[in-house]
C-alpha cells in the first residue's frame, strides 16, 4: 500500500490547505486558555461577558457557514477562502485595538464571521484523487490536532513576555500569512458557475437536508463532537488532579493525538468501502461506550484516563477522516460546498450544546452524572445508527 500516493497537484493543495487550518486554529485557540484571567482587566469586563466574547465567535461561525459554502459553489473557493480571511484579520486587528470588552466581543465576532471551515473541506474534496480523499482528510485532521496543542502551549508564554493584547497580533499576523498561502497554493478555478435561480437554489437546498445519508452524517458529527466537549471537561480535571501529569498534559495530548493518527491511517483504504463502512462505525462507537464505562469505573486512576484518552482520540481521528469524505460522496452535484456547511454547523451545535449541558452538570452536579449522561447519549447515538440499518 501506497502511503503518500498525491500527485503535485494535490500534495501543493495540501500543504496550502493543511496550512491556513493549522494557523487559523493557533491563531483562534491562543486565547482560550488565558481569556477567563486576563480578560478581566479590559474596560466594562464581567465574568459573563467574557464568555460571551469566547462564545460569540462559535455562534457566529454557525451562522455563515451556510453563506460561504453556497458563494463558493457559485464563485469558486479561493475567493471564498481569501474573504474569510480577511474577515478573520480585521477582528484580530479590532480586538488588538480594543480597551473595552464590548469591542472584543466586536473583533471575535469578526473573526467568526470568517467562516471558511466547509469552503476547505470542499475544496479538498474536490482535487483529490478517491483513493487520497480519506488520506486528505486525515492529515488534515493531524494538523488541526497539533496546532491546537501548540496553540495551548504558546497563548501563556505569549502572554508572559509580550502582554495578553499581543495575542490578537499574533492572530492578524497570522491571517494575513494564510492568505498569502492561498494566493500562492490554491488555483482560482475550481467550482463550476451555475446561472442562480432561486426556486433551483430552494429545491436543491431543501434535497440536502431531506438526503438521508447525509443527515446521518451531520448526526454522527454532532454526537462526536458533542462527547469531545464531555470529555474535555472531565479529562483536564482528572489529569491536573495527578501532580506527576499536571505540568505534562499538552505532551498528553500531542502523544494520543499522533498515535491515533497512525491507528487510523493504515485503515484508510478500506473504511470508506460499503462492506467495511457501518462494521466500523458501530465498532468506533461501541469503543466510545467501553471508554465511558472504563472512565465511570476508574475516572481517578490517571493512568487508565490516559488510556481511555488514547481510546477516544483514535475514534475520534477515524470520524473526522471518514465523515467529510461521506459528505462529498453523497453531496448533490455542484453543492458540495453547501452540504459541507451543514456540516460544519452540526459540528459548533454539537460543541456549543455539549459545552453548555456539560458545564451545567458539572457546575450544579458531579462528574459523576456527566459521566452517566455522556453514556447515556453514547448508546442513543449507537441506537440511532443501528436503527438507520433497518431503514
């Protein structure tokens, strides 16, 4: 088997790609782990406003993504993806100027207007080869796993030396490299123009939602994504509670995430096929099941947490490989980049509604009842695709 088989073609779409993902996570998660503090001291600052000012950016990602992945099967991806851009760096330069919360809040919803998350995925899913979409989709996946980690590991040595406003310039920095990149490495034509025709736009957007594999799709990334948020909720807290873990986690993290990596890729030539494809999935899920269990039974064993770490991510790898390369294949012809917004949506829902369920439970329960209610939604998501067998 052909490890890397891209052609020059596909590997320069690539890296380009690979490229503007990983600098647009280092620049959007740098403030995550330092907001809640440093936060505090910008004018008219509140404990909630400040979670408005994280939040904001996910709700406003949710709503345009739809916009972007429709404008781009219309006008093609480069100009699509150079305009979120230069949406992203004009909040990062609002929020770098910003004394106030309130024009915070201005900048990060900016920067989420940006959404070009979808507009990516199609556009790899359209240059690359059947046989290298999963192999895409992964590196891809890598990627955005790694610079989420350097992303944590940077914002508070960032913030040591230069100050915590210098982490916007980071951020507008960054995105105007990532348009650089896009001038540079993605070619200008890639969607086809089709003449508009609002009743065909309304009768073909009304046939995605109503594609049955592609609403199972949509559904599988949101349960996913709603356990990630689960599970970052409790994980961090059972690692940092290990005083011989607490200074290592990034490491932790960087480790399970390259590991899963190479668990999942070997497997890439056969996962997408038929007689393989729902053996998988119940497999992945069922493991997430195990998983849960394992973490209800010995949640304060640090070393089986980190097992059961290892466990999720290699599930969670193999998901985000394998659904943006269903979402292609089931995509009506010429709106590829508006079934992968839908997409993209059923991600931040399920990353805001975990978010919110999870810190509810944890702030008003235990983790003991996250715990039970993460298994709980595990094995419906594990019904809901044995149902779909039946149907």
């Amino acid at each position: 088997m052909n490890t890397f088989n891209f052609d020059l073609k596909e590997w320069k779409i690539l890296v380009g790609i690979c490229t503007i993902f990983s600098l647009r996570i280092i620049g959007m998660f740098m403030v995550l782990p330092v907001f809640s503090t440093y936060g505090l001291f910008l004018k008219d600052s509140t404990t909630f406003l400040i979670g408005v000012a994280i939040g904001t950016y996910g709700f406003f990602q949710a709503i345009f993504q739809i916009p972007y992945g429709w404008l781009s099967d219309k006008i093609g991806r480069k100009f699509v993806i150079i305009l979120g851009l230069s949406f992203f760096f004009v909040g990062s330069c609002v929020c770098f100027y910003s004394n106030s919360i309130f024009g915070v809040i201005l900048g990060r919803s900016l920067q989420g207007s940006g959404a070009i998350s979808s507009v990516c995925m199609a556009l790899l899913s359209d240059v690359m080869s059947q046989n290298n979409k999963l192999k895409a989709m992964g590196l891809l996946g890598i990627s955005f796993g790694i610079s989420f980690v350097i992303a944590m590991v940077m914002s508070p040595i960032i913030v040591q030396i230069f100050g915590f406003k210098c982490l916007f310039l980071v951020s507008s920095l960054l995105s105007v490299v990532c348009m650089l990149v896009a001038c540079f490495f993605i070619p200008s034509s890639i969607s086809i123009y089709v003449p508009l025709c609002l009743k065909n736009e309304y009768k073909n957007f009304l046939n995605i939602f109503k594609n049955k594999s592609l609403f199972k799709t949509n559904l599988n990334i949101f349960f996913l994504h709603m356990l990630l948020l689960f599970y970052f909720l409790i994980i961090p807290i059972q690692l940092n509670s290990h005083i011989n873990f607490a200074n290592f986690v990034w490491f932790i993290y960087l480790i399970t995430i390259l590991v899963s990596f190479l668990v999942v890729w070997p497997i890439s030539n056969y996962i997408e096929k038929k007689k393989y494809l729902t053996f998988f999935i119940l497999l992945s899920i069922f493991l997430l099941i195990f998983s849960n269990i394992l973490l209800l039974l010995f949640r304060n064993n640090s070393f089986i947490v980190i097992v059961i770490l290892q466990i999720f991510f290699i599930t969670f790898s193999f998901f985000e490989m394998l659904l943006p390369v269903l979402v292609s294949k089931y995509s009506p012809k010429n709106y590829k980049g508006t079934a992968m917004a839908i997409y993209s949506i059923s991600q931040f829902l399920g990353s805001s509604i975990g978010g919110l369920l999870g810190g509810y439970i944890l702030y008003n329960l235990s983790i003991l009842y996250l715990l039970l209610f993460s298994l709980s939604i595990t094995l419906l998501w594990f019904v809901i695709n044995l149902w779909y067998l039946k149907t």
